[in-house]
C-alpha cells in the first residue's frame, strides 16, 4: 500500500485512510430519508460503507450519522463532501 500525503481543506492527511465520517442533518426528514440520502452520496463518490449509525441530539433538532470509510485520495473526500453537501437538510459534515 502506497501512502501519499495530502493536503485536504488546509490539512495535511495520509491516503489511503480509514476515518469515522460523520454527517449532521436537521431534523427535517426521517431517520431512514436520511440515511438514504447519505448511502447514495457516499456510493456515488465512489466508496463502500457496511453501517451507519445514527444519534439524536438532546433537543431532538438534530440526527448526527456516523459511519466508517476508507478513503483512497484527495479526490475521493471531496467528491464525497460535493455529495453529501447536496443532501436534503444537510448540517454539516467532520
């Protein structure tokens, strides 16, 4: 495995890596929208995924969706970021 550093939104990352991508969304849609929407971002940029996991905020205004990836470059993040970006009650994105 070749590992190549990177720079990705002003930081310095190793590709290929394995992150816990989460993704926050507003409340506007139901849970399995949601985790819809964020499957096809995530497959449309190119990547797998096995689970995703869900936590509601305290006040419930907010579904935070964690799920492990394994990113091989640059350009498979920022694909994956355009993607998510375009969802339907889309937050943010860490």
């Amino acid at each position: 495995m070749n590992i190549k550093e990177e720079t990705f939104c002003g930081s310095k990352i190793n590709f290929p890596i394995i992150i816990n991508f989460k993704v926050i969304c507003n409340n506007t849609f139901p849970d399995i929208v949601n985790r819809t929407h964020i499957g096809i971002a995530i497959e449309e940029a190119g990547l797998q995924y096995e689970e995703i996991k869900v936590t509601e905020s305290k006040k419930q205004n907010y579904l935070s969706y964690t799920v492990l990836l394994n990113v091989e470059n640059e350009k498979q993040m920022a694909e994956l970021y355009s993607k998510i970006r375009e969802i339907p009650g889309f937050v943010m994105a860490v």
